[in-house]
C-alpha cells in the first residue's frame, strides 16, 4: 500500500489512541471533577495541641462526608473538597502567618485554627487578604466587635458558656443554691465568659462572689480558691481550660472546700477529663457546644446522634464537642459553596451571612458580626464517668444530680 | 492569719516541688555550664514513664518513679556520653542549640507516640490532706516536698563523700587538673548528666502524681528550673532547694494578696531584685565563673 500524507497522519493517530486511550478514560473522569481547596491552620503541637487534633478531626471527617456524598455541581463539574493543613504550633503568629501562605498559593477560603488568640490573629489577616472564613475554635466576642466582615463563628458566643450553666443550675437545682463563686483565667476569652456569668447570675437572683483570677494554663489555682474559701459559696464556677479546671477541683479537694456543685467550661466535655479526675470528676457540671441529643439534621451528616455513632466508627473515640464545632464549620463552609456554586470567596461571604441551617450542630445562622447567636449551649455532668446532657430538658439526658458534694 | 499561715504553707509545698524539677537543671549547669534547655521534656518523659509504670504493672508512683528514674538516668548517660561531649567545649551557644534541638526531637516524640492527651497518674490518696491546727497540708505535695529535701542532702552527701561526687566536683572546678589525676571527663560528665536526668524522672513522676502532664508542658518545666536555679545560685547544692522555696511562696503571696494576673510578674520581679543585690543566685559561689576550662 502506498503511503500517502494523510495514511500516516492516520495511523500516527491510531497508534496515539492505542498508546494514550486507555489512560484517556480516566482522564476525561478527573476532569469532570473540579475540587475546591480549603486552608486550616490547626495547632497540632504546642499548648493546644489536644484540641487542635480534635479540630483537624472534625474537618478531615467534614471532607470525607462531603466528598463520598456530595452530588453537588460547579459549573457542570462534580465538587469535591480539598482541606491542606498547617501547624501553627499554638502560637497566633504562626496562626495568622499560614493564612497568609495560604493566600499566596491562591487559597481564599479558610477554616479556623483552635483558640481565640489564634483565631483573633487570623481573624485580621483574614480581613487584610480578602479571604472567607469559619471559625470553629475562637468563641471571645471580642473578636466579633472590631467590625470584621468576613469571618463567621459557628459556635455560641464565649459569653454564653458560663451563663448556660447559671440558667440550668437556676432552673434546676433543688433547694437553690444562694451564693455562686467565679473563679477565673485571666484570658481574654475566660474573662468574657466570666463577665457573662456574673451578669446572669446577678439577674437570677444568686449572690455573687468574685471574680477571683490566676493565671492562664496555671496547674495551681490555690491563691483563687483560699480566697473564697472564707464564703463557703454554695456554687464555685471556674471560667478555666483543661489544666486549671483539673487543678480546681483536686486543689479544692486538698484544701478542704466543699461546695454544692462545682461548674466548669470546656475542660468537664473533654474525655479526658473524667479519665484523669477519676471519681473526682463525678458530678461536675459543664458547658458545651453540642452534644449527640441537639436537635436538627440536614443532608452530609444527619442528625447529631447519627455523627456521634458515624464519628466514633471512623475515629475510635467519642466525638467532642470540639469535633462537632470543626465539622460544624466545614459544612457552613461547603453549604455555602454549593449555594454560590462557586470557590469565589466574595460571593461565599454573602452566601454565609444568609445561610439560615438547621444541622446536627443545631442552629447554624449568623448576626451582623458573623456570630452564630442562635444556637443555644449545652449543659453536661459528668454521671458515672460519662458526660451526659442535663440541659437544656428538651434534650436532657438524665436528670441533672444536685447536690453531690459531700 | 490562719488564711496566712495556709498561703505560706502551700506555697513552701509548691516550692519543694518546683526545687525538685531544677536540682538535676542546677548540677548540670554548675558542673558542666551546660543549660539543658530539654530538661522539661526530660521531666515530662519521667511523667510518661511513672504513668505507663503504673498502668501496666499497677505500681503505685512512689516505687514506680525509681524505674522511671533508671531508665532516664541511662537516657541522659547516653545522651551527655554519644552527643552533647562532642560540643562540650564549645561556645555555650551551641550547647543551648543542641540541647534545644533534643529537647524539639523528644517533644515531637512523645506527641507521637503518648499523643497529646491529658494525663495524671490516679491514686486513692492523690487529692488527700490532713489538718494542722486550721491548715489544711496536702499528703503528696508534702511527700513531694520531703522527697526534695531527702534529693539534696543525698546530693551533697554523695558529692562530698564519695570518690564518684568528688571525681564530679573536681571536673566542675577545673576539667584540666581533674584529667591530670586520672579522672575521665567524658565518662564524669556523662554520669552527671545522668544523674541530672533521674532526678528529672523522679520531678516528672511526682508532677504526674500532682497535676495533669501533656508534652507541651516540657518548656513550663525548663524555664522553670532555669529561673530557680538562677535564683538559687549555682554552685551549691543548696541552691535550687532554696530558689524553688522562695520562688513558690512569693507565688503563694502574690497570688494571695493581689490579683492573680500578678503572680508571673511578681515572681520574675524578685527573680530581678535577687540578682541586683546578689548576682550569683542566693547561695551561688562566684568560683564556678572563674573556673578553668580545658
């Protein structure tokens, strides 16, 4: 056969396609995926490295559930998420620098570090690089009131952490206790949740003692707690993190104060926390974020009760409270995409500040300063180990023990 | 008075402790002008050992930490002996460089294989205390604090009465003359380090008894010996016994008498006033500036 220009060009061609089709299969399949990055700068070491693993928990999980059961389009191509992670060490600097490495590789949208100093310090460089993002770890309303427009917080503001327990144990305790001690680190975040409880306190009618501070992540809380002791308050509330919060009930313990109850924030929801106090845990009453008996559904996750038992599957451990919140921002942040139908973090911003969700985290809704004012806390206390919900009653678990203190 | 007397006397019990964390921190400073910057993380590394002691053969922490200690003491011998001798007569610079690079490697270490979850060591007796007059004394920081007098009057024993201790004291006042006796510098130094990381073992188990421990919490422990080491004085074993008593009741005494916000300034203030008027720490000898250094 003579071989003509256009012979060759053919069986140049079909050699190509013989060569190059096979793989041209899954090509064309990649490229009907188009995948949306998100940057998270979580501290996986340092101070708040426990948390911070829970953070990245709750995202990974987030991407996991979006990516195996999205149906969701862009621009005719199926969505995926893709969350690259930095540590920042714990420190906010390094929190607020990876944001800004984050903005140099073109990544604009941007799920929280854990912390409110860290988030606070993103919360600026945010702002500066027209970035988008959703906080899952700094609650201080501090934040909230530099009139930054694009960072929005999933969670219940800080000043709702202690007032949540004030109202349950109001509510709930019987005979009411008259005085109420609030014991606190002396952070931003820990004072404004103090601020809150005192206020609430006042309005309910209880005696207020206090504020006594010491300082943050101290492991002696001793100076506080002889400073009340003289009060015998029927209540000690401690504005704390993990540290202070083990080292107020043991101190407490070896100094011979015995309140009615004692009610902490953040640490008592940690697992590890009853696993470390032991029976010294018991009782202790709470505030948290979420727990697997909140009300709402919606389509990644379903209803809370679904995550705890999804969760628990993939990760070996129950989920926290700090698991949800992550999880939490990650689907505002990806209802938000699906919404615009875009990766363009203007329109996301504007898609956020309209998304009105009932989810497994509850209420996910935000005001003019990018707060999620809507979603109510939770109150737990630690019941034979485990972290039960006592408030509020709608989704109660058990009845909540009072008083315990003997 | 009585809330006085109860401030002081938790404070002199949190001063043992803090004493206990910097005695290993003072020997190897003033004997070898090595400023172990991962002497927290070895602290935190005895805290490990003590709990995983207990958590598989049941054994309560006060046997546990003399495992916890062995097993450090070998650690620290290996690590003075194959790496820090090889910089040991360099500029102190690059003494603080490489004990900060072990002290990153043994943080990172335990965050993988401990992960970075709260722990405590739990016994039945662990938050018990026992009323003097209206003062409440708290059992384990008691034993704690007694464990940080026995600690530094072995220390001194052992030093002034034993061939080894001497052998130790003489490379620490002048490395050339102690070779010249027939002392082997490498293996004294490799021993003081060892020893200097037991104690930490011991501190680490008693921390674990006391509180809750994470790795992150190596740096607290470093700089906290640093700073009673420094206010002590190097060159007595005295000194950190003495620093870290005087440092936790100024703690106590602010933390009592002003806000509690105070308590770090307050601490470091004296920290600054102590050196003014006795630069060598309280009991420190100015001999060990002088030192000859071969």
């Amino acid at each position: 056969m003579k071989k003509t220009p256009r012979t060759s060009a053919a069986i140049i061609a079909a050699s190509c396609l013989a060569v190059f089709g096979i793989n041209a299969i899954p090509a064309a399949s990649a490229a009907d995926v188009v995948t949306i990055t998100l940057g998270a700068s979580v501290p996986l070491t340092g101070s708040l490295a426990k948390e911070g693993l829970l953070t990245k928990e709750g995202y990974q999980f987030c991407q996991e559930k979006v990516n195996a059961l999205s149906t969701a389009t862009i621009g005719g191509k199926q969505k995926k998420i893709e969350i690259v992670f930095q540590d920042d060490t714990s420190k906010p600097d390094l929190a607020a620098q990876n944001l800004s490495k984050f903005n140099d590789k073109g990544i604009k949208l941007i799920l929280s570090s854990y912390g409110s100093a860290n988030v606070n310090a993103q919360a600026a460089v945010v702002e500066l690089n027209k970035q988008t993002m959703v906080d899952s770890g700094g609650a201080d309303d501090a934040i909230f009131n530099k009139g930054y427009t694009r960072t929005f917080n999933v969670m219940s503001p800080a000043s709702e952490y202690a007032t949540s327990m004030v109202r349950a144990i109001a509510e709930m305790a019987k005979p009411k206790p008259v005085t109420m001690a609030f014991l606190s680190a002396d952070d931003g975040f820990s004072k404004t949740v103090t601020a809150g409880g005192m206020k609430a306190a006042t309005a309910l009618g209880f005696t207020v003692i206090g504020p006594q501070y010491f300082p943050n992540a101290t492991s002696d809380v001793s100076a506080a707690l002889n400073k009340i002791k003289a009060d015998k308050p029927d209540v000690i509330l401690g504005s704390v993190h993990f540290v202070e919060g083990v080292a107020m009930i043991k101190q407490a313990k070896e100094l011979g104060i015995t309140p009615k109850s004692f009610a902490e924030t953040v640490a008592p929801p940690i697992l590890d926390f009853a696993s470390t106090l032991g029976p010294l845990a018991e009782n202790v009453l709470g505030s948290s974020q979420w727990s697997s008996t909140v009300k709402g559904q919606e389509k990644y996750f379903g209803k809370a009760s679904n995550y705890a038992s999804e969760f628990l599957a993939r990760f070996g451990h129950e989920a926290t409270y700090h698991n949800a919140e992550a999880s939490a921002a990650c689907l505002a942040m990806v209802l938000a995409i699906e919404k615009t139908k875009s990766a363009d973090a203007e329109k996301i911003k504007t898609a956020l500040a309209a998304l009105d969700v009932q989810s497994f985290f509850g209420r996910i809704k935000f005001d003019s300063t990018g707060q999620n004012t809507f979603k109510p806390m939770v109150v737990i206390q630690i019941q034979k180990g485990k972290i039960i919900t006592v408030w509020p009653r709608s989704i109660a678990q058990a009845k909540m023990i009072w008083p315990y203190v003997k | 008075m009585d809330t006085f007397l109860q401030v002081t006397a938790y404070g002199l019990l949190q001063g043992g402790l803090l004493a206990l964390v910097a005695v290993g921190f003072s020997l190897v400073w003033g004997i070898m002008n090595i400023v172990n910057l991962s002497h927290g993380a070895f602290v935190i590394l005895g805290a490990y050992i003590a709990w995983e002691i207990q958590g598989w053969l049941g054994l309560d922490p006060f046997l546990g930490m003399f495992i916890s200690a062995a097993v450090l003491f070998c650690v620290g011998y290996i690590f003075q002996r194959f790496l820090i001798n090889l910089i040991v007569n360099g500029p102190v610079f690059i003494t603080l460089l490489l004990t900060f690079g072990i002290n990153m490697i043994l943080i990172q270490g335990m965050n993988l294989f401990f992960t970075a979850d709260f722990r405590s060591i739990q016994t039945s007796y662990g938050s018990n205390s026992f009323e003097v007059g209206n003062i409440r004394i708290p059992l384990v920081r008691l034993l704690a604090f007694l464990l940080a007098i026995v600690i530094t009057f072995a220390l001194v024993a052992f030093v002034k009465h034993t061939r080894t201790g001497i052998s130790i004291m003489a490379t620490g006042m002048d490395r050339g003359a102690a070779r010249l006796m027939g002392i082997r510098a490498r293996h004294v130094y490799a021993l003081t380090f060892g020893i200097s990381a037991a104690l930490a073992g011991m501190a680490g188990t008693m921390i674990a008894t006391i509180e809750t421990f994470d790795p992150s919490k190596a740096g607290k422990f470093t700089l906290m010996a640093f700073v009673v080491a420094v206010l002590g004085g190097l060159g007595n074993m005295y000194g950190a016994l003495v620093g870290g008593l005087l440092m936790g009741l100024v703690q106590g005494w602010a933390g009592q008498y002003l806000s509690g916000t105070w308590v770090n300034a307050i601490a470091f203030l004296v920290l600054i006033i102590v050196l003014v008027f006795r630069p060598n720490g309280l009991v420190g000898k100015a001999f060990y500036a002088a030192r000859v250094e071969i």
